[in-house]
C-alpha cells in the first residue's frame, strides 16, 4: 500500500492506495470524533459488488453504515438527487459528527461530496473512488458539484475529503469502456507534468492495460502524486491548478453538447487532448509532432481521440461557459511534452480552423 499526503495548507489529507484497501478501511481513516454513522452513497451497481466489504472495513471501526443509493453516473448530478439525499439524512437524524462516504465513480464522489458540504453546512467526507477516473483524478482536490441543463459542474463548492481511500483491486470489476476512459486522465497527466510515467507508458502500456494490481497502484500514485501538487498550491483553480484542464475545455463543451449522453468524460477528454496538442502546434506554441504523439499514446491505450464533433459555431458557444473564462477563453496548451502554459487571446478562427481539421462542419 501506498500513502500520498495531499498538503492541503488548511488542512492535510491522506490518499491510501492499494489492494485490499476497502476492507481495512477503518485503519485509514483519520480520528472522526462524535462519529455515529457513516452514510455511504453508491449507485446500486456498485453497491452490490463493494457495500458489503467497505461495510466491514468500517464496523471493524466500530462505524456502522446506512447505504444511501443514487442513480448510476452522470444522472447522480442533479439538484433533484441531492436534495432526495438530503431529506433522507434529516430523516435518519444525520447530525454534523457523522460521515459521508462516497463509494463509486466521479459522479458519486462528485455528488456526495456536494452533499457532505451542504448539509449542516459541512460533515465529515470520505472519498472511496472504484474507478480509474476517480482515483486518479476526482477524488483527489475537493472540486464537488452537480450539473444544471445548461452546463456541467454549474452548482457546486471545493470541499476537500478528509481521507481517500482507493483500492485498485475494485478496479477489476469496472467495465472496460469506464477503465480506458480514466486512461485518457493518466494521458492528461502524463503529458503535462509526468513525463517518467509518459516514458513508461510509451515503453510498454501492457501492465496497465491489463489491470496488475501492482502497475495500476504505482499508476494510481503517481497521478494522485500530481494532482496533490497542483491542488496544495492552488486549491481554486486559478493558477498552477488550472494545468489539470489541459484537454477539458473542449471535453467539457462536447459532454454538454452530447448532453451528457454521448461520450464517457474520458472519451471526451482525449478528444480535448488531441485538440489541445493540435492548437498549440498550430499556434506555433510547441515543437511540431505533438499531436501525432497524443494520439499515438492514446491510441495504445485504446482510445482514439477522434470521433464525430458538433459543428463550429456550437463548440466556440459552449466554451464561453467554461470556468477558465476570463474575458476570453483560456487554453492549457502545452510548449512540448512536460511543459504547460496558460495562453488567453486565441484567435477565433484558429479555434475555428483545428476543429474543422478534426472534423466539425464550420
Ligand atoms: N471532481 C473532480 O475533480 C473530477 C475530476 C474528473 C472527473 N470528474 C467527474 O467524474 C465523473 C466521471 O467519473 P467516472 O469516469 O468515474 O464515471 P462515473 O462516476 O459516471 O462511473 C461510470 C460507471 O462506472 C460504474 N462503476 C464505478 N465503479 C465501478 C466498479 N468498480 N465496478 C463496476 N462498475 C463501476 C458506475 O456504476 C457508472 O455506471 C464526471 O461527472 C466528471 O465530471 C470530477
Ligand atoms: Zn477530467
């Protein structure tokens, strides 16, 4: 097992990765003074495979568990799911002592952890990610939120989980489709800041692709090693932070134009890559072969980076509601491998021109 400290200046918190994690995870979790409960939210898929050995990992702490489930992925995000959780943790008498755990993907952390800050201003969050994405990427940083039909992610606060617990053995049962959608945050993190875990990667992605739980706890660290890094410094995303959104501006306008129902975040995300590494070397910002190295790497971890995209004038709208806006939209784009920068003042048309190379009618 591993132990990643993420120093957050408030308040630090421990990411415990490994396998077995889930049923010994009374032994990781920090004092929870007054706890009575824990309410752990799953979706019914993931509760029938991982309740019952979390449960026990949390009674061997003398923590008692009440499961409260919620739709599965994207559909968990509503106003409407959080506040059905709400009225049933005033119901059972949840008071402010007691923890909520979110047991599941990114769209139940994202959800539960929304939740956990919400009520009585603020209880207690665990974060138990079972996929890819979410150990890697959203259980790590306290970015919680649901969506609104205009957008994703539009309601929500940062609210760090006073413990992550990410046992990659809950990875074995995640459905191929969800284990290579995390694998283009692994890319995203590989590129911009990891470039020994790209090396890796580039050598030889077999480990990995065929879940060894010892390759995937290495992976899992080292990720969750970056994105430590980046939130301790700027927990609100304004600066060193924002370099994890390399490829999301364009991933998040297409999953709001699929409303939500097309591509995975991930497949959105190595769509995102692709551009990003496209515009950069079109900007003349980075060497040239950038992009062809994206969708190599992705490619060899089985995602494609392509696909159909919603026409031009659609894109550039989506993006101004992207949370980088300021004046403009800001793009993470990279100089070369292992080197973000933050550039504001693309040209329109240039935006215009990489997406129509891609495929998007003008
Ligand atoms: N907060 C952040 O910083 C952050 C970062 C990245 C992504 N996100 C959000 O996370 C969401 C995407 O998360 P995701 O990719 O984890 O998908 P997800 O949460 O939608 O889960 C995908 C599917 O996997 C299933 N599943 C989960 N664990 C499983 C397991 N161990 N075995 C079998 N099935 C399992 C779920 O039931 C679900 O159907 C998006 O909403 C995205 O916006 C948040
Ligand atoms: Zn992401």
């Amino acid at each position: 097992m591993v132990r990643v400290t993420v120093p957050m200046p408030a308040r630090p918190y421990d990411v415990t990765i490994g396998t077995g994690v889930l049923a010994t995870a009374g032994d990781h979790l920090p004092e929870l003074p007054g706890a009575a409960q824990a309410y752990v939210v799953a979706d019914r898929g993931v509760a029938d495979r991982w309740f019952e050995t979390l449960a026990s990992g949390l009674a061997a702490r003398g923590l008692p568990t009440v499961l409260l489930t919620v739709p599965a992925g994207e559909e968990a995000k509503t106003l409407q799911v959080h506040q059905t959780l709400l009225h049933q943790l005033a119901t059972q008498s949840a008071h402010r002592d007691d923890v909520v755990v979110a047991l599941g993907g990114g769209a139940t952390g994202d959800l539960a952890g929304f939740l956990a800050a919400t009520y009585m201003r603020g209880l207690p969050f665990v974060q138990v990610p079972t996929t890819l994405t979410a150990q890697v990427d959203a259980s790590v940083g306290g970015k919680t939120a649901v969506n609104l039909p205009e957008g994703k992610n539009l309601v929500g606060l940062f609210y760090q989980p006073v413990a992550v617990l990410a046992d990659v053995a809950a990875l074995e049962t995640l459905p191929e489709r969800d284990f290579r959608s995390g694998l283009a945050e692994v890319a995203k993190v590989a590129l911009t800041v990891d470039l020994e875990l790209l090396a890796e990667l580039e050598s030889d992605p077999s480990p990995v692709l065929a879940r060894d739980e010892g390759a995937l706890e290495r992976l899992v660290a080292r990720c969750v090693r970056a994105k430590a890094a980046a939130v301790s410094e700027d927990e609100r995303d304004t600066g060193r932070r924002l370099i994890l959104n390399y490829g999301h501006t364009l991933a998040h306008a297409l999953e709001r134009l699929d409303a939500f129902a097309g591509r995975t975040h991930g497949e959105a995300v190595a769509v995102g890559l692709v551009f990003a590494a496209r515009l950069s070397e079109r900007l003349g910002r980075s060497e040239p072969g950038l992009a062809g190295r994206t969708l190599r790497l992705l490619s060899s971890l089985g995602l494609d980076g392509g696909g159909q995209l919603p026409d031009v004038p659609s894109i550039t709208a989506a993006f101004t509601l992207d949370k980088k806006y300021r004046g403009g939209v800001r793009f993470v784009l990279l100089e070369g491998a292992g080197r973000p920068v933050v550039v504001e003042g693309v040209p329109e048309t240039t935006i215009a021109e990489v997406l129509e190379e891609m495929g998007a009618a003008a």
